[in-house]
C-alpha cells in the first residue's frame, strides 16, 4: 500500500481524526506530541490500537514515516519539520489528507474575521433545504474524524491559513475568501505578503468547474489576483450590494430585519453564505427564510443581557482590530467597550474614527494595557484599567446609563488572563449577570 507508514505530529482534535482516518484505512499509524495528550485522547487512541508518545518526538520513527500528517498548531520552521522537508518526506495537513478520501461537494470558507459565522450559516442554508451536510475543519470536529463516521452529500469546512499551509492536493467545489487583514504575523516571518499567500492556497488548485466567491473591496485580495488569478468561476462580493439590512444577490433582494445577523460586517458574511447556498442549489426562499432563524454562535456579538435598561454584548471572540471595527460600527447606542489582553502587534489607528463616534469611556482590561492606553488616553474620554472580569463589568456598568451598550470586544488574545475566548467570554457574562441579583 502507498504511504504505508503515517506519523501524525499533535495529538490534538486533528491529529487524532487524521490516525483515526488512516487507521481506518488500513495504515500503519503512529501519532506523536512534543506535548501533554490528554487523557481523553489517550483512552481514544487506546481503544483504536494507535500506538503514541507525548512529551517528545522520537526521530527515528518519524523518519521511517512514509507521509507526515502534522497539527495546523505546529510551524513550517520548527526543527523537526525542517529536517522531514530536507529528506523530501511529505508532510501535509488533516485537510489534505481527509480531502483525499472524502465524497461529496466541499465548500471551504476561510478569512481573517467571520469564518465561524459563515460556515455555520452556510450549513443551516443547506440544512434548510433538506441537504445531507456536514460542518467541520477548524470548527468543532476535525474534518478527518467527520469522515471516518459518514460520508455526506456536502461539506463545509471552516479552513484557517495553518491548516491551508498544508494543502497540496484539495479542492473545495466552492471556496470564499470574505477578507483578508493583518493577523498571525508573527507565524508568517511578520510578513503580510506571506499570510496572503496562505490564504489564498484554498483556491490554488481550483478549476473552471469551481466557484471562488471574493470580497471585492478588500485591496489585499484584489492586488494579488492581478498576478495570481483563479482558474475558477469568480464570484464578487462588496459593499455595493448592501443596504441597511438588505443585501442582493443575482438580482433577489435578501432581508436579514429580524435576524440575529446584526452589523455591516455580517451582512457581508450573510452575502457569502447566500452565494454558496445557491451554488449548491438551494432556492431564494428557502435562504430567506433560514436567514431569519440562524442563531449565531456565542462569544460573537452576543446580546445575552439588558439590565438597569443597559445592554451587554458579549464579542469575546474579537481579537484582532478589523473585528473589533466591525462590533463597534454594529453598535447603534452609546458605547462602553472593554478591550485589552495579550496585545498581537495591534495598531489601534483604524479605530480612531469610530470610537470617536460611538465610545464614552473604554474599560482596559489585561496585565499590559499600555498600547490601549497611548492610544486613546487623549480622545477626552474615560479610560481606566482593570485586572478581572468582574473589576471590568463593574468599572463598565459605573460609566453607562440606560440607553448605553457595554461591549466586550477585546482586539487581543485571551491569554494573559484567562484560558481561552471562551473563558473571557464566559467570565464576561456570569460577571454582568451577577448584576441582576
């Protein structure tokens, strides 16, 4: 059998769906952490007779490896993978390797803000219309896992630049690039021309018979495509077709009045979403009337409390500056915003504008505040700092006044003082909702 030998690098939800699929399909496999392995994943690998070790990387069994599946969390330049690229060993990612034994139609989303959103939404269209889909990627499970359990008509796949980093082969029937801004520079050599490239491998081995849907206002996108243009059917997206809460495509008029999709900026995911449903045959209607049941995902905009006739929102999962422009430019009340934690290189200068327009007072809220702090200290309004989620809720409410909206929108990583988004969104919310009592 070819690559009768796999290594798969991580032992994290994708390393584990990649040995579970190449155990499947009769692969002698070997999965290795430099890392901790859960004790969920090791009692999962136990029973499927997967061989493992954590805490190292035991060279001469990666190099016997006839293909190297590694986590979309390890970089191109660690050692390791330098030396497997010297040998001229493969080394792909879960994606290429599940797209290999994968049927049906694949729609793969990527972008630096609004994947979640839109692949999630682009899975109820599809949903709604009665279609066999599947969601996954770098969305609950791993592409691999979701095919080793069933074969489905469709699937939508949530792709990031890591795990496209390490495509060769795959191909979605209809690919979507909604934006492309500054992030994970720091993965990239601080290059940006380096994170365009990435992003752009979801369409590199596309063909005249698939569908490329851009957004046609975003310079990054457009520059490269005039030296590097898709063989696909291109589709643009762009402010032009919005309109308040409607947005047209192919001549319908789409209404998202009643929806939870509030904002400009999911507007345009909604947009997207709309193209691949009806590239994948769903009728008008239908879409509009999924549309209006779509329910987003927490820690997205989340509107979870009014209480003294204040409004909490909760967009913990805003951690990069073009999210945060697009939570604050959603907001239709006065704004108080929490923002700060582990700073990725931000330049707070897109955001002037608009939080001179809707901000009253802004609530650091992270060990290092200092980027915030030069900033927007001089725009004459309140600035403080905080160290807790409940110092942040209580600083925030002490500054609004019914009518107002407390946004958390932090433009950072959570790292610095929780475990993840999820925990700072989480944190956010059981602080606020401490209020009611």
């Amino acid at each position: 059998m070819e690559n009768k030998k796999i290594v798969i690098l991580g032992g994290g939800e994708s390393g584990v769906g990649a040995a579970l699929l190449a155990k499947e399909r009769g692969f002698d496999v070997f999965v290795s952490d430099k890392g901790k392995i859960t004790e969920k994943v090791k009692n999962e690998l136990l029973r499927n007779s997967i061989p493992y070790e954590e805490g190292w990387h035991t060279w001469e069994k990666i190099e016997s490896a006839d293909l190297v599946i590694k986590s979309p969390g390890i970089p191109d330049k660690v050692p390791v993978i330098q030396k497997l690229g010297e040998m001229g060993k493969p080394v792909v990612s879960e994606i290429e390797f599940a797209g290999r034994y994968a049927e049906g139609k694949i729609v793969g989303i990527t972008g630096s803000n609004g994947k979640t959103t839109t692949t999630l939404l682009v899975g109820h269209l599809l949903n709604a219309a009665g279609l066999d889909v599947t969601v996954a990627g770098n969305i609950g499970k791993s592409f691999a896992r979701c095919v080793t359990e069933k074969m489905t008509d469709y699937w939508v796949l949530e792709l990031s630049s890591f795990q496209l980093d390490g495509v060769v082969e795959f191909k979605p029937d209809v690919a979507l690039l909604l934006n492309i801004t500054p992030d994970h520079l720091d993965r990239y050599d601080n290059q940006m021309a380096n994170y365009i490239a990435a992003k752009f491998r979801i369409t590199m081995n596309q063909d005249s018979g698939d569908v490329f849907c851009i957004n046609k206002d975003n310079r990054n996108i457009t520059d490269f495509l005039k030296n590097n243009p898709s063989k696909a059917e291109m589709v643009g997206i762009s402010m032009e077709m919005i309109s308040g809460n409607k947005f047209e495509i192919n001549g319908t008029h789409f209404d998202l009045s009643g929806s939870s999709l509030r904002g400009v900026h999911n507007a345009l995911n909604a947009a997207f979403a709309t193209v691949a449903a009806q590239k994948c045959d769903v009728a008008d209607e239908v879409i509009q009337q999924a549309l209006k049941t779509f329910v987003p995902l927490s820690h997205r905009l989340e509107s979870f409390a009014t209480i003294n006739g204040i409004e909490y929102v909760n967009d913990s999962k805003a951690t990069n500056i073009d999210a945060v422009y697009y939570g604050l430019h959603a907001m239709e009340k006065p704004v108080v915003w929490i923002a700060g934690g582990q700073d990725k290189g931000n330049d707070y200068y897109r955001l002037f504008d608009v939080v001179e327009e809707k901000v009253k007072a802004i609530v650091c809220m992270g060990i290092d505040n200092y980027k915030l702090l030069d900033a927007f200290l001089n725009f004459g309004i309140p600035v403080v700092e905080t160290r807790s989620a409940g110092e942040a809720v209580e600083a925030a409410t002490q500054f609004a006044e019914p009518g107002d909206v407390v946004l958390l929108s932090p433009a950072c990583a959570s790292f610095d003082l929780f475990d993840n988004f999820q925990d700072r969104g989480n944190q956010f919310r059981n602080e606020v909702l401490k209020l009611k009592n």
